[in-house]
C-alpha cells in the first residue's frame, strides 16, 4: 500500500509551496487507496513555537485535508533515534566529532568539505557523524576502481534518473553534541518506521536525498521514491516572495479566498489534465497522479487565482456562503444586522454573489445594505438625479403612492409598477431606477433593481426614497 506524509517544522506559518505538497501527497494517497501522514518535525526547539503547530493543524483543517493515522510528534521519539544512533556508532557507520559544526551550516560561497579529522580519534562525546563509505578517499577523490562507489543514483518520479557524484558530499553531521538529531537523519528513521513509500516533497530538498540514501543503505532500510516537486515562482521568474504575494496560508483565508478554489489552484499550479481548470475534489482524486507534474516552475498569478475564487464563489449556496463567513471571517457577523433577518442576508448573498471575487468583499457589501446609505456617490446624483429634480420628486412620489397600495410585494410586481409609471412619465427604466438605486444603497451599481428591493421591507425602502428627495 501506497504511505505518504507532510513533514512540517513548527517553525513559522504553513505557506503556499508547503501546501502544494500537502495536496499533492493528499491526492496521490487518495487516488491509490493509500494513507496519508502527518509528522511534526519539531526538533528545532528555539525555533519550534505551540501557535505554528496549531496554525498548521488549522490551515490543513481549513483546506478538508485529514491524515489516516495518529500524528507522530519527532519531539517524542529522542530515545528512538538516540537507538539508531547506537547502532551506527556500533557498526563504525559514524563517530564523534568536537569540530565547529558550524562548518556544516556556512553559506554555499564559502563551504569547506569536512577534514575528517575526529574520523579516526575514537571520541566517546560531541556530535555525531555519519561516514560515508571508505573508498571515499581521504584527499576527496573518488577511487577510479570499478568496485568503488562513486555517486549516489535514483530515478525521480518528476526529474528522471538524477545522480549526485559521492565527492560532492562529506561526512555529514546527523546529531548534534546534545544528542538531538538533526534533520536529515530523523527523516529518514521516521520514514522507514512509518513505513512511507513515497517522499513528495518541494525540490529545495533535492540536495538532501542523496544523504538520505546513503543512510537508507547503511541501516538496510527500504529506500522510498522520490518525487521532488518545482517551485512556485513569482513573475520575475524567482522564489515567490511576500513582497509579491502573501505567502501564508491563513492571509488567504482572512482576505476571502475559498479553501476549495485555493486546493483547485495550487493543484493546477504544476499539474494538468488536459485544458480543464475547475475540478471537483471528486475528480482531483481521480485525476491525479505524478505522471502530469511538470519539471518547471510555476507562476504564480494571483489574477488567476482570483478567477478561480469568484468561480467557486458563484456555485456556493447562500447558506454555504453564509456558513463561511460566519466560520473563517467574522464569528459575530449576523449580530451586526439590525434591518435584515437571516432570510434576508441569504437572499442578498444570493444576489451579490456573482458580482465579486472574494468573500471579505460580499460579506461587507451585504451588510453595508443594512444602513441606509450616508453619502451618495456625487457623479451619478449629477447625473441621475439632479437635471430634472422636480419632475424626479414629482414621479418618485408618485411611486410610493403607488407601492403603498402594492399588495404584494415582490419582484415581478415591483417590476410591473416601475414599468408602469415609466410609460406614463415618458422615461426610460433607467431614468427611475437609477436614482432609487441611489436612495437605496448609495450609488447605482447593483443587480436587478426589482430583485433588491423586493428583498427590503417596503417601509425601509419608502423611507430611504424620501430621504433622497428631502436631501
């Protein structure tokens, strides 16, 4: 059976390139019938905060992606890995080593390969290395002899066949001097204990396989696949940055986006099938596999994005509108509303729905309708309004005669009123209902004026009318 996982580190928020490889290791489990994991990799522990490993469970709860076993937390399993360390020492895999291991972390412009100088000093403390194989000669030099190693090879499952020459490496550390591990050594103990099969991950991590592999072949672990996935780039064709887009998840949500128009996004942002843009989840599922992964990076085009959401946005239900709002914007917002019942704010969220692009914007144009407006936009009353005002009074109060004697108010009757009086006063609808648009909600951008009003209670709109004529 097929096993994958999503390895954070607590370290900061979940961004977007982190949740393009959350959905895709969440999709290719799906699509086999396989499992889906979660680690937290919180070995950092200066670094490693509470709040980042909630934000992470929430931003994945948020997106209705769910793991199929019990969390595994590495901060819990020192001793586990303090084992495996044993039996590397004990197999004369790896040693200790009193150097700097700031040799280790220095900047690609001015990084030494390690001297071994403590491979053969038999410390009994500091930290720990691992020994890459001995024909790895000592001058750095890979032996010429057919029976020597001299490169690490695998197939990617999106690059192809990769190889990294065995002199590029050194003898890397894999603990640090006060036993915790470090990254690349932890990984690879929690991928074979967890039985994964297939490490999908971002390809910043290309340089940390062959490492890995050797570490697999030292324990006689099954080496998983690999399958490293392009960045997302910016349109300057660099590593997306905040200065272009947000890049945590959460600044999504908070700005309106649509969980699922997100997933449908990112999943595209990389992979095709055919020229289709919109899926069901249903049908990702189906769909995806690594095959349509491409080997370049993608643009990321908030546009795009942004189409996608007002896409989703259009086919929601009102009450699934509603219910999001309420959920991932505003706990409070149906107690805001002081003229609108709930039968209301869903009928307007049904008109409005289609005329934005995010939920932040149809959740406040919906409750801005609850006030009547303060201010009218001043070009349109130049326009609307203000050329023929007395003859405009003259027929907006005969209007309101007319509405108070409405006995039913709805659309199509609303409609058949202001087409009446539009014939008897020689004008066309939008000379009448522009400047009711006005008076309704401040300016004249709005769906279909007899829809709007037929969603107010007639007094409320009687009242708003006779505050434009008195201003």
């Amino acid at each position: 059976m097929i096993r994958v996982r999503y390895a954070p580190s607590p370290t900061g928020s979940l961004h977007l390139g982190s949740l393009r490889s959350v959905i895709f290791n969440w999709l290719f489990a799906r699509h086999h019938q396989g499992k889906f994991l979660l680690r937290i990799e919180d070995t950092d522990l200066e670094r490693s905060k509470p709040e980042h490993t909630k934000a992470i469970y929430s931003a994945l709860d948020w997106m209705g992606i769910t793991w199929d076993e019990p969390v595994v937390i590495q901060s819990e399993r020192t001793s586990l890995y303090q084992q495996y360390l044993v039996k590397l020492l004990i197999e004369k895999k790896a040693y200790y080593c009193n150097c700097p291991v700031q040799l280790d972390l220095a900047t690609a412009t001015d990084y030494r390969i390690y001297d071994r100088i403590c491979r053969n000093k038999n410390l009994t403390s500091g930290a720990i290395r691992f020994k890459l194989p001995e024909n790895f000669a000592q001058n750095n030099q890979v032996s010429t002899s057919a029976n020597n190693l001299t490169s690490i090879n695998f197939t990617d499952l999106v690059y192809g066949p990769i190889s990294f020459e065995l002199n590029q490496l050194d003898d890397f550390v894999i603990a640090r001097a006060d036993g915790t591990p470090m990254y690349n050594f932890a990984v690879v103990i929690d991928d074979h204990e967890m039985a994964i099969t297939h490490v999908i991950r971002g390809e910043e991590h290309l340089s940390n396989t062959p490492k890995q592999i050797l570490l697999y072949q030292a324990f006689n672990f099954k080496t998983p696949e690999f399958a490293h996935l392009p960045l997302i780039l910016g349109r300057d064709g660099r590593k997306l940055s905040k200065r272009e887009a947000a890049v945590a998840v959460e600044d999504y949500r908070l700005k309106g986006y649509l969980a699922e128009a997100l997933f449908n996004y990112l999943v595209r942002l990389g992979w095709s099938h055919g020229d289709q843009e919109i899926f069901t989840r249903l049908e990702l599922i189906e769909f995806f596999d690594l095959d349509h992964v491409g080997k370049s990076g993608s643009i990321f085009d908030l546009d795009k994005l942004t189409w996608v959401n007002s896409t989703y946005l259009k086919n929601y239900a009102a009450q699934q509108l509603l219910d999001l709002i309420v959920r991932d914007l505003d706990q409070d917002y149906l107690t805001k509303f002081q003229l609108f019942q709930a039968t209301q704010i869903l009928a307007l969220l049904e008109l409005y729905k289609a005329r934005v692009k995010v939920l932040t914007e149809l959740a406040e144009i919906v409750l801005a309708l609850d006030q009547a407006p303060v201010t009218y936009n001043q070009a349109e009353l130049d326009k609307w309004v203000a050329p023929n005002f007395s003859e405009l009074k003259t027929q907006l109060n005969q209007l309101i005669l007319n509405w108070e004697n409405l006995a039913n108010w709805s659309a199509p009757e609303i409609l058949n009123s202001l087409k009446q009086l539009c014939v008897q006063a020689s004008l066309n609808l939008p000379d009448l209902a522009h400047p009711i648009r006005l008076a309704l909600i401040g300016h004249t951008a709005s769906p279909s004026i007899a829809e709007l009003l037929a969603i107010f209670p007639k007094s409320e709109v009687i009242a708003r009318i006779q505050k434009l004529i008195k201003s």
